[in-house]
C-alpha cells in the first residue's frame, strides 16, 4: 500500500502496488555454504519494500521506483537492482492493459 498519485482521491488513500524486484548479486558464497547469512534473504527484501512504500508520499510511480531501486541497491549491497512497478488501480478505468514503469539501477 503507498500513497501515490495525482489525483485528490489518491493523495489520501494509499493504494495497491505491484513491485517485482530482481537482484544481481555474488551468491557464491551461499551456494557453497547455504547459509542464509552468507546471502540475502528474500524476507529482509520484502519487509524493507514494504517499510519503503508505507512512508512514501509522492505522485508519480517514476520518482518512486527511482528511488525505491536507488534505495535498495544501498541497504542490500548488491550489484545492480531491476524493478518493475504496476499500478492496477485505474487500468480498467483507463481502458488501459496495465500501468508500468521499469526502473534498473
């Protein structure tokens, strides 16, 4: 749930985002252990996504991805993030398959 958007009914009610997240990272180490200490675990991911998106404010879902990707890649230390966000709230609306930004960092 985030509040995000341009209209009056979307900046006072937070609203369903789709997030995928891919992470590029050495997994050697927990491949050969299989610890989860050795890599990152996926839980870690989630909860954070979902802290991000409970104090984002914002309009448009490229600021947000923006930073949600810029802001994962340093709390991770992993070597690249692909994000994509969808906005399913207003596609039937629009008449619009989906609402979609890709960002990767």
């Amino acid at each position: 749930m985030v509040r995000i958007g341009l209209l009056e009914e979307e900046l006072f009610a937070p609203q369903d985002l789709r997030v995928t997240v891919e992470l590029t990272y050495d997994f050697e180490n927990i491949r050969e252990t299989d610890e989860i200490t050795d890599g990152i675990d996926y839980r870690s991911v989630i909860d954070w996504v979902r802290g991000f998106c409970a104090k984002y404010d914002g309009k448009t879902m490229e600021r947000f991805a923006h930073l949600l990707a810029t802001e994962l890649k340093k709390s991770f230390e992993v070597q690249s993030v692909r994000l994509t966000v969808d906005k399913p709230r207003y596609t039937k609306k629009l008449g619009l398959a989906e609402i979609r930004v890709e960002v990767e960092r």
